[in-house]
C-alpha cells in the first residue's frame, strides 16, 4: 500500500536560485526567504521573512516563517517568542 503526502501550501515549490527573485512585494520576500531556507542559509531567509513583515506587518506566513529560520540559527527563545505572535 503507498500513502500519498500532500503537499503544504504554504511552501512553494524549490527554486533553482533565489538570487534570481528581484523582490519587491512581501509575497516575492517571503518566495525567496523560503528559497534561502531550503538551503541552509539562514540568515539570509531572516532577513527576507523581516523585510516581509515589515511590508505585511500582520502577515501570519511571514511570522511564522521568521520564527523557522530563527530557530534554525539556534535563536529558539526569539522563535519562541515569534510563534507566540
């Protein structure tokens, strides 16, 4: 028997090279954020999922995502703090 995974919404498919998105909506930061995390680039997913939220100050994704990529730097009390959000 195969069980199927449904894929989550929220996260878009890979991309190939996220310093090929250009963003200027906080849609386009949080795509390239998402790239960056893929990849293990933490800080730079950060600095994306900020500038996100900074445009969408009440953008639950962009909260969330933050939250992610702080804990992936080893910052739990900060993520911690955003998942509370």
């Amino acid at each position: 028997m195969k069980f199927f995974r449904k894929k989550n919404p929220l996260v878009p498919a890979p991309i190939a090279d996220p310093t090929a998105i250009h963003p200027v909506t906080a849609a386009d930061y949080l795509k390239r954020g998402y790239a960056y995390h893929s990849r293990g680039h933490h800080a730079e997913a950060e600095a994306d999922f900020r500038q996100a939220l900074a445009q969408e100050p009440g953008s639950v994704e962009a909260v969330f995502a933050l939250g992610l990529a702080l804990k992936a730097q080893g910052q739990t009390d900060k993520a911690v703090e955003k998942f509370k959000e």
